[in-house]
C-alpha cells in the first residue's frame, strides 16, 4: 500500500540517520546516537510526523517528556497535536514543588520528579522519550503521572533495545517505537 | 532586542507569553526570583506563540542551525529548528554527547563549568542561532557562541525567551544580536 510504503521509507531513512557508537558510556555497550537524526531536518520532521500522525486524534493533553532527550521530541510533538508538555527531571532541577519517584539502576537508583499541579486527575497522557533499554525511566514516569490519576495512554520512544526487555517491564502499557537498535 | 522594541510592540502574546512564567522566590538559593518556564509550556497558546514569534523572525534569514543550551533551550530549540528547516544541535554539559566533543569553558559566579558540541555537527560557513530560554551574565551563551565560533559557524543571534536587566544594557553578546521576548517578572 502506499501509505505502508511511504512509512517504510520514512522509517528507513530514521534508522540510517541513529549514529552507533561504541564503548560508551562504558566498554560494551553500544550507543544509540540520536543527535545525528536531529541533524537531518527531514529524518527529524518525519520521526515528529509519525508520533504526531499516531497520536493526534487520541485525545492526548498532556505529552510528558523525560529529560534530556525527551525534551528533544515531547514539544514538538506536544505543539502539533495540542497538548502540554511537562518535563520529567532528575532531582532539584524543577523549582516548584514536586512529587518525587525513585527508580532503580543497575547499580544504585535515581529520583524522577514532576511539578505539582502540571497535570490533573483524568487527563491522557504520552510519554515520550528517546529511547527504551529496561524501561526503569519510563516505569517512573508512568508511576508519577499515574500517582495523580492521569491516564498513561503509551509510552512512544524512537528507538528500543530488545534484547533489555523493557516491554515487558511495562507490563501492560502500551509500548510504540519507530525503529530498533 | 527586546521584541517589543522590535516591531512587536503592542503584541498581545507578549503580554500572555509573560503572563504565563511562573516566578519561584528563593530558587535554587535565597534571593533569587527564579523565572519558571514549565507554566509556559503548560500553556498550548502560550508556547506555540514564544516559538511563531521566533519562527517569523528567523525563517527568511538562512539559517542552518538552531543550537539549543542544555536542558531547557531544548525545549525551545527543535520546533523553532523543525519549523525553519534547519538541524538541531544540543549544546550539552560535558560527558553528555557521546562522540568526538569540543569544549567551552565559562566562568560561573562560583567556580566554573563547560558546555559540548560534538565535532561534526556544525560546518563552516552555516548560519546558526543560538537559544536559550533565559540569559542572565550571558555567560553560558557567550560559550556557545565560542564554540560555534571555532568550528567556523556565523552566529546570527541569540534568542531567549526571558533576559534579565543586566543583559539589556549591552543590547550584544560577544558582538552578536541578542533577541528576547519578555522581561523578568517580580
């Protein structure tokens, strides 16, 4: 079908645009660059396009992104389909009051923190980041907006790593990306 | 450099663009009135107004690269760059970027810090602007205009959504225009 062509190509010039680099940020692992997509105003305009075609008439007022990359493509996508945008932070970076969520790393945890009073109880959600390795980040996200009786319609990221199993750490929420690493 | 003195006088976005930053007493320490962008980005009009004022002013003006300073001109930066057909390039605190960097340091009122830009991302001879979404001493963006400078991009201008009293005395940065919409709220 044309359209599934159309997306097709979209999707392959995506994929070709995301730098590997190795060994960073430590030996073995291989980095998913996204700063080369951005480079790339088409490949960049279709990765927002094919959120945004997605998500556009579901309903969606709030697109939470999750800092840094998230803030990357949360506005953009959050302008064209109407919504808010709120960014997910590390810890002291939000100046207002903020409900906290700790999460664990592979050694250690993190805090993810949102604002008070961003979002409402009953609202419809997307978050959106980069990318999902574990899927810990996006488990906090989901948890914080969840803790305030919004409704996580998906989780959106442009890229996933299988072999992490991220999916399955998000259970039962929905899960869409553009292209595998 | 302040938009209104610059044919935007009168705008009424201005006023609700301003009118939706949030100022936070004694953050991150007493005495300082933080001017909180995240109540702009609350608002859809708001925000979608902050980014067309950007988009009219830059979208003749041939520019190729829109460099975004870590975290919150990255907020700004990717609709104003998607919108002028130009790439985005994330200004980033060191060990962020993951390729070949270079380096900018700058001073800060205790002690200093860095900002990177990965080798590569930007030729020479491109048009580039530079956002944030406030300027204090300038001295962040005074950074990013260096390391722009280096690689032998042609800064156009700086744009910030708010700029703080200091900055409007100088009307420059480093010798470069300096665009701002609104002004710090009390």
């Amino acid at each position: 079908m044309a359209s599934q062509d159309g997306e097709d190509q979209r999707l392959q010039k995506i994929a070709s645009a995301i730098r590997v680099i190795p060994n960073f940020p430590k030996p073995g692992i291989m980095f998913q660059d996204i700063t080369t997509l951005l480079l790339d105003p088409t490949a960049f305009k279709d990765t927002i396009d094919l959120f945004v075609e997605r998500y556009r008439s579901k309903d969606i007022s709030v697109v939470a992104g999750i800092e840094a990359r998230g803030f990357i493509f949360g506005p953009p996508i959050a302008l064209a389909i109407g919504a808010k945008f709120v960014p997910m932070r590390k810890p002291n970076k939000l100046p207002g009051e903020v409900i906290s969520e700790e999460y664990s790393l592979e050694y250690g945890t993190d805090k993810m923190e949102m604002h008070v009073g961003a979002v409402r109880a009953g609202e419809r959600a997307l978050i959106i980041d980069d990318l999902i390795a574990t899927g810990g980040t996006l488990c906090a996200a989901i948890r914080l907006l969840e803790r305030v009786g919004v409704e996580v319609v998906e989780c959106a990221c442009v890229i996933e790593l299988p072999e992490l199993k991220g999916r399955d750490r998000l259970g039962d929420r929905p899960l869409f990306v553009l292209v595998e690493g | 450099m302040f938009a209104r003195e610059n044919g935007l006088h009168g705008d009424p976005r201005l006023r609700g663009i301003s009118e939706a930053i949030r100022v936070v007493p004694d953050f991150p320490k007493p005495g300082i009135m933080f001017q909180d962008i995240t109540t702009l980005l609350l608002d859809r009009k708001a925000f979608k107004d902050s980014v067309d004022i950007f988009v009219d002013r830059y979208r003749d003006m041939n520019i190729s690269v829109v460099a975004g300073v870590e975290a919150r001109g990255f907020m700004f930066g990717p609709p104003i760059a998607l919108a002028i057909g130009a790439k985005f390039v994330p200004l980033r605190k060191p060990k962020k970027l993951p390729g070949e960097v270079i380096s900018e340091n700058y001073v800060l009122e205790y002690g200093t810090d860095c900002l990177e830009m990965h080798v590569g991302a930007v030729q020479p001879g491109e048009r580039a602007l530079v956002i944030d979404d406030l300027v204090a001493t300038g001295g962040t963006l005074s950074a990013a205009i260096n390391l722009l400078e280096r690689v032998g991009a042609d800064v156009v201008e700086c744009a910030c959504v708010i700029g703080l009293p200091k900055i409007k005395e100088e009307r420059r940065l480093n010798g470069k225009p300096l665009y701002i919409l609104v002004e710090p709220r009390e």
